[in-house]
C-alpha cells in the first residue's frame, strides 16, 4: 500500500484499488441522544426545586459554578411542627378511649421526661382552642409534669375524621379495651350514617369482627363493666350475649367471675340455663352441674359468632331448630348477604 498527495493505492497481486481518505466525520449515537435528552430534564428539576425554570445549554468543557448565595424560600408545610401552650389544648369528646391507667401514664411522663416529646400531638382549632386529635396521653403525662408547652401539628378536620383518625390510631395501637372499640364502631355508625361494611373498611377490620364488638353494648352494664376491666374475657361475653335476658346474663357473669369458669365451662353452663330440665327453674339450673352437651353449646357459639347476631341452637335425638335473631330490616340483610340469599 502506497500514498501519493492523499491517494492511497492498495497492491492485491492482481488488481489495484485507488481510494481518499477524508477528514472523519461524526454521527450521534442512540447514547448520545439518551445523554441529550437527559439534561434537559435535569434542568427542569433543578429548576422546580429552585423556584426557575432555567434553560439547559449544551454540554462545554468549562464548570458551571452557582455564586448566587440568596436562599430560596421553600413552602410552608401544613404538617410544621409547632410549639403550644400546655393550657391552650383541651380533650376531644369524641375520643373513644375513656380509661388510662395511672401506672401507664406514670412510665410515660418518666419517659418525657427523659426523653421529651417524640412525637408531636395533632390538633385541630375549635371554637377558640386547640383540640386534640391524637397524642391524649401523651398531653395528660405533659400535665403531671407541669410541662409549659408541647409539641403539635395542626390538621384540618371535621367531627367525622377526628373520629375515624382517634378509633384507627388506638386500634393500631391496641389502647382500646373492648368496651371502648365497640363504642366507638356504635358512635360512627349512629352520628355518622355508617354500614357496618363501611366501619370495617375504614378501620381495616372485617365486617364480623364489628358486628361482634358491636353486639358486647347489649350487655347490661355491670357486665360490660367487667368487660372493660378485664375481669371478663371476650369470649365470656359472646357465650353470656347467647342468654335471653338480662338478668341471666348477670347471673352467669357472677358465677363465672366467682368460680373462676373458663369459656368452655361457660358454654356449658348457658347451655343449661337456655334449656333447664323440668320441674327446675333458674336457681335450680344455676346450682346444677351443666350438663348439656358442651359440643353443641360450642356450635351455636361458632353460628353466633360467624353471623353477628344472637343465635338460638335446639337438638335431640336428630331434629331441632336454629333460630336467628335480627333488630332491624338492615341487619336482617346482612345476615341474609351472609347466608347467600339474594332480597332482588
């Protein structure tokens, strides 16, 4: 191979080709185009965060330096954290938590003391005040410490969200007694025009597990006292509920807190008093051993449970009778939707 005055002249033995070779020239490449679309949307990043809208230049061998030292405001956020006067907030009534135990708000006020406020209260204005949303405890453990002022987020909302927000933040973190959790699904359904559907959605619970709570306020109250208190478990209650009046349903919690039964021997034992043998009344039932079959007791528990309403199990010898209960056409449908039976 060979050059002449830029000609080029290759040898193949046979036959010779002649070419140029020219200044080289440059095509983009897809990388290239990738890179050219990118800066441009960095520019416009930069620039909604910065407050501009800057136009991007192409790419030069110097560095781009930024001396403007002025600070750019940002917006002010709804969520600040801001600092109240201790006297200036004041409890919500629509908070469903009515019971703090006074060792628990002691560990607390320890831990503020130490610690401080963590987590900021939340608030909303009314009628001249602030009013809490959220954070009751934590305010009632400032008050023991006599602290002058907390932490808090103001929100707008109304009655209903305040609600919602109070029942969701204490069922997440367990703070309900049982009492209060079916208090609070009662106050949404009543004051706000709720479906019990509509609860469960709202509180991230099925629709069983409120129809359940729900069914514990018909207890009469020094029952649902001991609900509160713990002295009476859950799963005593639903058995006592499956007792027509109250007055058994009394008297079955009495003797379930007196003898120390379990939920299986409290089956048995409103298993008796639904059905008494005959010639025996009540206080005969009550002193006798249940006897009836607690197999059958569990079943019409597990049916009461599963539907949501009071539920009545009779069997002997292969026949019998499941009878349910409902207290309104709305409840009634749902049952039936539970059952699969279509009301069109």
């Amino acid at each position: 191979m060979t050059e002449d005055g830029g000609l080029w002249t290759v040898d193949f033995g046979l036959r010779t080709l002649d070419f140029e070779i020219q200044p080289a020239l440059t095509f983009p490449t897809p990388f290239d185009n990738l890179c050219g679309m990118a800066k441009p949307a960095l520019g416009r990043g930069l620039g909604a965060l910065l407050g501009g809208s800057p136009v991007a230049k192409p790419p030069g061998p110097a560095l781009v330096s930024i001396t403007s030292t002025d600070a750019v405001p940002a917006p002010e956020s709804a969520e600040r954290v801001r600092r109240v006067p201790l006297d200036h907030i004041r409890p919500c009534p629509l908070q469903p938590r009515k019971d703090f135990a006074p060792e628990s708000l002691r560990e607390l006020a320890d831990s503020i003391k130490e610690q401080g406020i963590v987590q900021p209260l939340i608030v909303r204005e009314r009628d001249g005040a602030l009013e809490l949303i959220a954070g009751e405890r934590r305010w009632r453990a400032a008050q023991m410490l006599g602290l002058p002022e907390v932490p808090v987020i103001l929100r707008q909302a109304d009655d209903r969200a305040v609600l919602e927000l109070a029942l969701i933040e204490n069922l997440q973190r367990e703070n309900l007694n049982p009492i209060e959790e079916a208090r609070g699904y009662s106050q949404l359904i009543g004051q706000f025009q709720l479906k019990q559907e509509e609860v469960a959605t709202k509180v991230g619970k099925s629709r069983t597990v409120v129809a359940n709570a729900l069914r514990l306020l018909k207890l009469p109250d020094p029952v649902q006292a001991r609900v509160r208190d713990g002295r009476l478990s859950v799963g005593h209650a639903k058995v006592i509920l499956g007792l027509a009046t109250e007055k058994l349903q009394q008297t079955a919690a009495d003797r379930i807190f007196k003898e120390g039964l379990n939920v299986r021997q409290t089956e048995a034992l409103v298993a008796r008093l639904q059905s008494p043998p005959p010639g025996q009344g009540t206080t005969a039932a009550m002193a006798a051993p249940a006897t009836r079959d607690a197999h059958l007791a569990r079943l019409e528990n597990q049916v009461r449970e599963r539907l949501g309403t009071k539920v009545r199990l009779r069997y002997a010898h292969g026949k019998g009778s499941l009878e349910l209960s409902f207290f309104s056409d709305a409840e009634l449908e749902r049952i039936l939707q539970i059952l699969g039976v279509s009301t069109d």
